[in-house]
C-alpha cells in the first residue's frame, strides 16, 4: 500500500496537469479568437478600381472622386476606392461591360450611356419624366418602385452588377449652336450630337444625331462633324471648350430635365463585403447625393457668369414651340417603345403614376422664385427673356 503523502503528491501531480491543459485550452481558444482579426488586418485594406465616364478635367469626374473619398474616409481606410477617369481601361460607353466582368471593380456614370444594352435604362433621366426634376425622379427610385425595376432590368439583360443613382442633375441646356434656335424646324438637318432617348427625341425633330461621349464632342464640332451639341451644364460645357466652338448657347430643354449619375459596383465583389461596409456605402451614396447637389448650384451658377462675362457666350431661352414639340414627339417615342418593351412600358406607366401626384404637389406648395429675384435684384433673370431673345 502506497503511503497517504505519496497519494496527495499524485492528486496534486494530476490537478496541475488539469490546470496546465485548461490553460492551454483556454489559450487555444484566445488565439483562435483573436486569430481572425489579426488575420484580416494583415491582409490589409480592400482595394477597388474604379473608372468614371468623364475626363479628368470635368466637375463629374470631380464627383466620382468625392464619392469615393467618403467611403475610404467613413470606412476608415478599410475600404479604398481609386477612380481612374475615362478612358484609362475602357471607353465611357463601355463601363458597364467592365464592371459586371470584373474587369473594372465599380464606375461613376449616368443610366443613358447603357442605352444599347436596354434601351428603358434611359428613362432614369433622358426624357421629360412628366414633368418631374432630378430630385422627384430619384424620390421614385427610392420610394415608387424605381429601385426594383432597375433590378430587374440588370437581371434582363445578366450584367453582374449593384446600381446607386444618385446626384440629381438641374435642367440641362438645349445646347450649343452656331445662331439662336427659334423655331422646331431649325432641327431639320441640323447634325446634333445626344445620347439615349434623346437620340430618338432628336430624331424625331429632324435632326441628323451622333451619339459621342463628352471628350469627343467639342473636337467634333471643331471639324464639323456635327453642328450642334447638347451635354450638360455650365461647369463641364465650359472646361471641356464649348465656348471655344460656339458662342449661342440656348437654355430650357425636356430632353434631360431629370438626370442623375450612377454609382455601380461589381455585384460579386460588392456581395462579398461586410455587411457594415455594405452600410457604409449605402450611406455614402446619399450623403455625396447631397453635396454633389449644393457643390453644383455653386461652382455652375459661377461659371454661368464667367461664360457671359469671359468667354462672351450669349444666351437664350428655348421658345415654348420647341419645348412643347419635344413633349409632342416624346409622347409618339414613348408609345413606339412602350409596345415593342414590356419593361419599358412598365416604367413608363410607374414614373406616370408617380409624377401624377409628386408634380401636383411641388407645383401648388412651393413658391415660384422668379418674383423674389426680381424684386430684390431689379431684372429678369435668363429664363425669363423672350423666346429666341438674348438673356
């Protein structure tokens, strides 16, 4: 028989082991725990290729940047966005090929630029939305069934991508021309560069439409390729060398009177972040919606002044013939495409439904600003001349 003190060594032999290995296994856990983490940040930051549709010069690759540094900087560099500017991988018309393969991981556009792929992608903008501006279009994508058609057109069509429209666009000019347009029949014949809907609207006018990305357009008029020009606002017009090429340019148009940008993501790598990434960048894309908005009143209402009083461009307002031969017209293209697209005519008939009700509402609430600057600053401002006549 072993002695009483060499059986409390051996208990006290196994209670260290015991201890020893719930030491280890509680290390274990530790490490297992902690072993994630230290993992993801060794491996760094996520990192995503971005190209805009804009060159680098214009105030819209400006906000493709913008963008993008609010999600680096609310992710806390976790997630860090470059944004090359058109052309640096694909043309513009070619970001959505390249984001659903892969080849780019996101771009900052406008829904128009796919018009070849789905010609309803259009309707987010490049028509006269029955009277709804930017920010009524995009209330309709968030809360009227715009953001599940816009799905279901990228499923129609297999591209692998996530779509954020955001950046609501003012009123877009008629364009730029070699003398004043005064009446619907100027567009007969005239070469005229647009995109999208407009193509048809244009079309339908008279004119003989080129369909160019915003780099190309002022070379164009430059050799005479085309006569005339729309793309978007005072700023970009005015960087990308309109006054350079024409001194008229005529203000007022329903041809993109409701456009917003589009912020894409390849759909693999987007499904494959955080959750609260996923957040982050939802968030971002409203927070930039607003920035971009008030950015845009700013630096477009300076170069609006800068282009009469330096670049000595003349402006005018469209005629009330013209805006109302686009609406004649648009009604006849919206019924063509509206039998030969179900989800064409799906859109059309939820934005109608929509407007009906948002457009009424704008118009008896909110007060018409033309009185107050009129009174507190003595004169008319440019929508309100003649039509046909200079500001």
């Amino acid at each position: 028989m072993k002695p009483r003190n060499a059986d409390r060594q051996e208990e006290s032999q196994v209670a260290t082991r015991r201890a020893v290995l719930k030491g280890g296994a509680v290390a274990a856990a530790g490490a297992a725990t902690l072993g994630f983490p230290m993992i993801a940040k060794a491996q760094g930051p996520i990192s995503m290729r971005w190209q805009s549709t804009w060159p680098q010069k214009d105030i819209f690759h400006e906000y493709a940047l913008d963008y993008a540094k609010k999600v680096n900087d609310m992710t806390g560099g976790e997630l860090k966005i470059e944004v090359l500017p058109a052309g640096a991988v694909v043309p513009a018309f070619g970001l959505l090929d390249a984001v659903s393969k892969g080849t780019l991981d996101g771009g900052h556009g406008v829904l128009v630029y796919h018009y070849g792929k789905q010609q309803a992608l259009a309707l987010w903008g490049s028509s006269p939305a029955f009277g709804m501006d930017a920010n009524m279009l995009l209330a309709w994508h968030k809360y009227g069934g715009g953001k599940e058609l816009l799905q279901k057109i990228y499923a129609s069509i297999g591209a692998n991508v996530v779509s954020f429209p955001y950046g609501p666009m003012p009123t877009q000019p008629l364009g730029w021309y070699k003398k004043p347009v005064t009446k619907p029949d100027d567009f007969k014949g005239l070469k005229f560069r647009t995109v999208g809907i407009s193509i048809d609207l244009f079309t339908g006018m008279g004119a003989a439409v080129n369909a160019l990305p915003g780099s190309e357009i002022v070379p164009a008029m430059d050799r005479g390729l085309i006569e005339a020009a729309e793309f978007n606002n005072a700023s970009s017009d005015r960087t990308l060398g309109f006054p350079d090429v024409s001194k008229t340019c005529m203000l007022q148009s329903y041809h993109q009177s409701a456009e917003q940008f589009e912020i894409l993501f390849n759909k693999t790598k987007f499904d494959a972040l955080p959750d609260k990434m996923k957040a982050i960048i939802a968030n971002a894309v409203e927070a930039a919606s607003a920035d971009m908005s008030w950015k845009a009143i700013d630096r477009y209402s300076k170069d609006y002044g800068e282009l009469q009083t330096k670049d000595k461009v003349k402006f005018y307002r469209t005629p009330d013939s013209v805006l109302k031969r686009q609406l004649e017209v648009f009604d006849t293209v919206e019924a063509k495409k509206s039998a030969e697209n179900p989800l064409f005519k799906e859109i059309v008939e939820s934005q109608r439904k929509f407007a009906e009700r948002a457009v009424k509402w704008d118009l008896d609430t909110n007060v018409p600003r033309r009185m107050a600057y009129n009174h507190y600053f003595g004169k008319a401002p440019a929508a309100a001349a003649p039509a046909g006549k200079k500001t």
